[in-house]
C-alpha cells in the first residue's frame, strides 16, 4: 500500500508499507514540499502519487527505508534515474565499438 505522508506516519501506515517489500520501503520525497509518498514495489509508484498531488519533477527525490534500523539510503532524482535508463544502450549485451574502431 502506498500512503502520503505529511505528518509522521503511524505504526499501522508503516507496518502497511513495509509489505510491500519486507525488510524497506521505497519512498518518493518531494524536497520542496517536505512531504512524502511511501510504499509499494517501485520508487516510481511513490513518485507518481506526489505528481498527482501537485509535486513538481525536479524536487522528487527516491530513497529506501529501513524502519527496524532506522536508516534511510538516498537513492537520487528519479527523473535523472528515467534519463540515465533510456540513455542505456539496449544492444543485447553487446558493447558499443569504441570510437577508434569506427570507420572514417
């Protein structure tokens, strides 16, 4: 279940959220507005509730919560994450030529 955070996030939100994924949950934290969208499988998942609710793209950050450690791990923009993956080359597993062996 993914829940919008604005306040603290009850012992029932975040034992909903932690079942998504067991051990963390993904979070998607709108740095501007200070506020948060927590749970399901994908960082997307919380981004695209923050949208919905007004967030502009470039203050949705990702981040993965540990609740039983108390530790969270910044994950980065998740709009640089969407450009960083369609810039892949997506050859199969082969490697791009390196530009000295391109023919002139």
């Amino acid at each position: 279940m993914i829940y919008l955070i604005r306040d603290r996030a009850t012992k029932q939100q975040i034992d909903e959220m932690q079942q998504e994924l067991g051990e963390y949950i993904k979070l998607a934290v709108d740095i501007e507005s200070e506020i948060l969208a927590g749970g399901g499988e994908f960082h997307a998942d919380c981004e695209s509730i923050l949208l919905e609710d007004g967030s502009e793209q470039q203050n949705v950050w990702g981040a993965d919560w540990y609740p039983d450690a108390q530790e969270v791990t910044y994950e980065g923009s998740i709009s640089l994450w969407r450009i960083a993956y369609f810039a892949k080359p997506r050859t199969r597993g082969l490697s791009p030529l390196p530009l000295s062996n391109v023919p002139k």
